[in-house]
C-alpha cells in the first residue's frame, strides 16, 4: 500500500484513534520494515471500536502480532 494511502486509512471515524495514527504514520511508518508495515496495514483494517478497545486498555488483542503494533504505536505517538 502506498504512503498516501496509509495516511488515508489512518483518517478514522474517531478523533482518540486520529491523534494516535497520524502521528505515528508521518513519523515513524517509513522506517518501520516491510513485515512491520504490512502489520500496521493489516491493524488499520479493523474496526473502530476493537482498535478503541485495544489502544484504550480495555480489552486485549487476540492477535499477537497486532497486539505488538499497537504497542508500537502507543509507545511512539507522542515521540
């Protein structure tokens, strides 16, 4: 998927999620590696409200490797 691509997918429905992938995707995605990137691609795929739970800490993400990005892109929004 390409750059700007991304960046349109990480425009979501909820402000909480916007100030997290934003972030993120222009600071950080180009130097994620293929597999990383591909992960976050596939973590941009879910829905809302899964994604809110994850990132909020209200329930945990069954897959283990979406599960490490969104601890990669909790603990980078702010960087």
């Amino acid at each position: 998927m390409s750059l700007s691509r991304v960046k349109w997918a990480c425009r979501r429905g909820m402000l909480e999620l916007d100030v997290l992938f934003e972030p993120f995707v222009n600071q950080h995605y180009t130097g994620l590696n293929e597999q990383d990137k591909a992960c976050f691609v596939r973590l941009l795929s879910c829905e809302d409200p899964e994604l809110f739970a994850w990132f909020m800490g209200h329930e945990t993400c069954p897959d283990a490797e979406l599960a490490q990005m969104v601890i990669k892109v909790r603990g980078r929004d702010a960087a």
